[in-house]
C-alpha cells in the first residue's frame, strides 16, 4: 500500500506566538517550530497502516527549508520517504494554493491508496487544506476520523469511523481516499534511535514549481483568493471586581452591582 | 569551535526528554517512595534503544557520540536521578568497559544485549572496607584448572541486585599492589554468588543498590576481562566513561532543580507580587543558570575529547568535580527558593535535593578528584 501523509510546520504550541499586525501574519522568528501536534497522529496512523498491511509512507510538507526538520522527525517515527515542497513561487498560499500545490506533489509521487492528514493545522485553524486536497485530488475523503475499522486491500475499500459531534459515524469508501484524523485514533510513538539515526541520513528531495509543473498563477500568493485582512491579538481579559467584606454586606453590594448592570 | 548541538544530537534530546517527561515523570515520586526498582522503565528504555545510544552499530547500538550519550544522562537526570544512575552504570561502567578491554567473543556475547537491556550489568570495585583505596580490595581469585575461584564482597553496588552479569574486580596476586588485581565478566547466576539489597539509602531510592557477595564462584578463564593483572587499569577507565556520564546527570538534575524553581517563584505571591521579582530570589536564579550553564560545557567538552580519542581522565575529573558540587549548591538554592514547601514531599525539588547528594560520592569522592586533578597538573602524586 501506498501511503502519504502530508504535514505542516507549525510554531510551537507553547510559545507565545505574536502578530505582525501590518503584514497580518504570524511572527515566526525565534519561535521553535513543531510538527503540527494532528499531523502527528496522521504520520503515525500512516506507520500503524504499513505495518498491518505492508507498503510503504512517504511525508510531504510544503514550507520553507527548515521544514525538512518536521520531515525528518516524521521519518523518526517511521516513515520511509520524506519529500519537501519549497519554493519561493509558494510564499503566500493560503489553503486554495496549498492543496494546490500538494495535490501536484501527491501526482508527482504516484499510485497514491491512501493520503491521510491532520484534521486541522493549530496555526491557521481552517481545516480546509485536507478536503481541498481531495478535490484537487479527485480522492473520496472521509474527514476527521477517530479510528480505522479495515483496509480491504482486495476489494479495495476502507471502512472508517467518523468524529461527529453527535457520535460516531462509520463509513466506507473505496481506494485511493483521503482521511483527516483527529486525535483519538492512536498514540504516537516515541522515536526509538535507530530511526532517528535513520532519519538523520537520509536525504530529502526538495521539489520547486519547476518540478510540480502546473500554472504559475495558482500558486503562492497569485493562487490565493483569500486575503487576510486584518489579524490582531485580542486584549487579555481584564481581571473581575472583587466583592471583599462580610458575607451579608458582600451578597447586599453583590446584588445592588448586578440589579445596576441589569443583570437581575 | 562549535557550540550547536548536530540534527542527531538535537534529535535524540527531544526523544529522550519526550521519554522522560511522558514515561519516567509520572511514577518517578511513587518509585522513590516505594523504593521501587523501575522494571517497566528499564524495558521501555531497552526497547527505544537508549541504552545503545552510544554502542557502535556493528554492536547493536546507533552509534551516535559521546555527546548524545551525555544529553541522554542530562535528559534522564533532569526528571529521575534513580534511572540516569541505571543507564551510568549500564552503559558507562559496564558496556563501554567491555567494548574497551573485552576480546571480540565478550564483546558480541555481551554488548548487543546490554544495549538493548535484555541482561542488566553491574560493576563490583567498591568494598566495605575499601572504597577509594581501591588497591587495598580483599576480594581474591585464585586459578584452578580452567578458571578462577573468586571470594569477597563488593558494597555499594548500583543494580547489584538486579544485574545478570556484574565486572568484578579480584586480587590474582595479593603481593602486586595494583598490578595484581584481575578483572571478571562473572554471571550473576553462578553458584555461590548472591546479593543483598541496601535499604533506607538518603537517595536514588528507586535504583538497586546492593551488597554483592561471592562465596566460592567458580568462573571460567575466558571471562577475564582485559587481561590478568591489568584489572586496575581496566577499573580506572571505567571511571572516566562512569564519571562522565554522572556529571552530565548532575547537569541534568541541576536543570530539573532549576525548572522546578521556576515554576514555583513565578506562581509564589508574596509582598503583592510573584517572589521570582524579589532580589534576593533573583540572585539565586542568577548563580543557579551561571553553575548550571558552566557544568555543562564542562560535560561537552569532556565529549568533544571522547569523540576525539583523547585520553581524558583529568577533564573528566575536573567536569564531575564541579558539577557534582555544583548540583549541590543548585538543590539547595532551588529548595531555598520554596521555603516551607520544598521541605515537604508535595514538590519534587525534595527528591531532587536527596538525590543531588550521593554525586560526590560515588565514582571518586570530590575529595579523590580533586587529587586526580592536581597530581596530573603537578606531577606528584599524594596517594
């Protein structure tokens, strides 16, 4: 079985990330970057697929260079290839020119069964790029799945158990599909260092506009209708008033300043 | 020079820092309490290849330097002093020891399965009655036939009591001083020997320490480690990997002291304000990052050498004299810094605090490094 998993670099979720508010997107310098923490359980349910049913998985990340250490961690907890779409015709995309330009990144390692993504990145939070790489792709696409029931590798079919917000919903389509997972499907792994000694040999192709081939128009920031238009921090919330006194005097002040605020 | 830790070193910090923090931090306060020896760690630690970081593939290791062996001690030390103690003897004072002195059948026989912790070792020098004095062991073997008769007692042995293999040092020739000690690749299930385990220790109470004492075991010549009479040289060079890895856990368990401190002075309100901004609170955040920070590239450096082939046993000493005090100095201060809390068992900073003690101790008193260190540079010796 052929297996990608498509990751993103995102900046770390312990950091204190900052708005640049005239550019309108985040500062990313001095900020340590991390495998968005749903494309984890995508690399490892692409690992937990290989060794069930055989085949091999190779990670795809569209980003700038120092995305290759996303990409090598991902090899670190077992995936077999690791591929890099960097480009400077890429700066800019939002999520239509992602899976744009992923989906030709997916075309150009071929034979794909099955392409599995995190259900949403925890920068930008859309959860657009999985679905819109299925389009692009022509996959069926079974979104935010909590666990994978079977691979019918003969018949060619997946049967897949969906998060939804009522309980779980279980569907089958047939191969090549795309999922996005959320994280009750598995457990990743901790690297063991063999892998990371592995990981930390291989070489990772990096692959431009030139080698994806398509229209220069839909990629980067050409490619992308949506504008940001505006991005700002909210202001931290104020701290509350604080009744202090006796409980009798502090319930009678308490009522008085909710009746005045026409809250009672 | 080169201060940037490489992709490889980088990585294998994140995955044994992951491994501490998920695996190890949880039930680390529980083992100490219960004096529990951490079986399931060990295995986990076995099977993510941590012990083998630093054996050569062709061992069953990865081959990675001797610098990402010292971040797995840091990483280790930083959340459970008890378990960087079982990974330092394991993989310093017994697997590396045989990669050096052992011939190529000890050598396949033994280091693949210690690298991936299916046996444990242990390393028998100390004795009840001979601790830095090592020259004076009573321990003897004596030749008979095909292998030697050997009797004694070793004290203080960390993973005594649980090791399947132990390197026992032995007198050959109680006439030669120095020269007439043997060292011995000894299976712990040999008749005659057995083990008792030493309680109610100040620290490191979930790692094994035990007496070792063998009555009578009958062990083959070919499990001469190194050859014979060379025993306390092949006991000293144990010492320079064992040392080297207990001064990258001070490092490591002065981090944990550190971070723990942190925490609490940037939570802790007192005078209206959290006492991280109080000045005299800052002064030992001050002194803790500068011995900290000192400690550690000592430790690098020390690794830079090892990578390099050179001999190292001065610098080794210079890094675990230092950063043994030096995690005393940080425990007291980051103790300090919780007041009536860090008395209690309710922070971790307690157990770190017992556990800083034994550092300069075990492997050379500080006292004994401090006479390594300036008989070298000044050309007498004192002992």
């Amino acid at each position: 079985m052929k297996i990608v998993v498509c990751i993103k670099q995102v900046p770390s979720t312990e950091a204190k990330v900052q708005m640049d508010p005239t550019k309108g997107t985040l500062i990313r310098e001095g900020v340590e970057s991390i495998i968005n923490p749903f494309d984890e359980y995508a690399i490892e349910e692409g690992v937990r697929l290989k060794e069930s049913y055989g085949g091999e998985v190779t990670v795809i990340s569209m980003g700038p260079p120092q995305a290759k250490d996303a990409l090598k961690t991902a090899l670190a907890m077992g995936a077999d290839k690791a591929v890099l779409l960097s480009d400077r015709a890429f700066a800019g995309s939002d999520t239509l020119a992602t899976s744009y330009t992923l989906s030709l990144g997916i075309r150009k390692i071929g034979d794909v069964d099955i392409v599995i993504c995190g259900k949403q990145a925890t920068d930008g939070d859309t959860a657009q790029v999985g679905p819109g790489l299925a389009q692009r792709l022509k996959l069926r696409q079974i979104t935010y799945v909590s666990k994978i029931r079977e691979i019918d590798a003969a018949n060619k079919k997946i049967t897949a158990e969906r998060l939804i917000e009522s309980g779980t919903q279980v569907v089958s389509a047939s191969l090549p599909a795309l999922i996005t997972v959320v994280k009750d499907i598995n457990q990743p792994r901790i690297p063991n260092i063999f892998s990371i000694k592995k990981a930390t040999r291989a070489e990772i192709p990096v692959w431009g506009a030139r080698d994806l081939g398509g229209d220069p128009k839909d990629f980067g920031f050409d490619g992308s209708p949506t504008q940001v238009v505006r991005i700002f921090t909210p202001p931290p919330r104020q701290g509350g008033e604080i009744i202090e006194g006796e409980a009798s005097e502090a319930v009678a002040k308490l009522i008085e300043a909710l009746s005045s605020r026409n809250i009672l | 020079m080169d201060f940037d830790l490489t992709e490889e070193q980088q990585m294998i910090k994140k995955m044994v820092a992951e491994f501490a923090e998920k695996e190890i931090s949880p039930v680390a306060a529980e083992n100490d309490l219960q004096e529990k020896f951490p079986s399931d760690i060990v295995k986990k630690m076995g099977e993510l290849g941590i012990f083998g970081t630093v054996i050569p593939e062709e061992y069953g290791g990865g081959g990675f330097d001797n610098i990402a062996h010292a971040i797995v001690a840091e990483e280790l030390g930083r959340v459970d002093s008890s378990v960087r103690g079982i990974y330092s003897v394991q993989v310093s004072l017994v697997a590396l020891t045989i990669l050096k002195w052992g011939n190529e059948d000890q050598k396949r026989k033994y280091v693949p399965r210690l690298a991936s912790g299916e046996i444990l070792g242990c390393f028998g020098l100390t004795e009840p009655n001979s601790g830095s004095d090592a020259v004076s062991m009573q321990a003897t073997a004596v030749e008979d036939g095909d292998s030697y008769i050997i009797n004694g007692n070793k004290m203080w042995i960390t993973n005594g009591g649980v090791a399947d293999i132990a390197v026992i040092f032995a007198k050959t020739d109680k006439n030669a001083g120095a020269r007439g000690i043997t060292a011995f690749i000894v299976d712990t299930k040999t008749p005659g020997f057995s083990t008792r385990d030493i309680h109610q220790k100040l620290g490191l109470k979930s790692s094994n320490t035990a007496e070792l004492i063998l009555t009578d075991v009958r062990v083959p010549k070919e499990n001469i480690l190194g050859e014979a009479g060379h025993g306390f040289k092949v006991a000293m060079s144990a010492l320079d990997f064992g040392r080297y890895t207990v001064a990258a856990g001070c490092v490591g368990l002065a981090q944990g002291c550190y971070d723990a401190a942190k925490k609490y002075a940037l939570e802790r309100v007192q005078f209206g304000k959290p006492i991280a901004g109080h000045q005299l609170i800052q002064e030992m955040f001050a002194d803790m990052t500068v011995d900290i920070e000192a400690g550690r590239l000592l430790v690098y450096r020390v690794g830079h050498l090892k990578n390099k082939g050179i001999p190292n046993t001065r610098e080794v000493c210079v890094a675990k004299l230092f950063c043994s005090e030096m995690v005393n100095r940080v425990a007291y201060k980051a103790l300090q810094v919780f007041g009536g809390y860090g008395f209690s068992g309710e922070f971790p900073i307690e157990r770190y605090y017992r556990d800083a003690r034994i550092n300069t101790l075990y492997e050379g008193t500080s006292q004994i490094q401090k006479l390594i260190i300036a008989s070298r540079d000044l050309g007498i010796s004192a002992f």
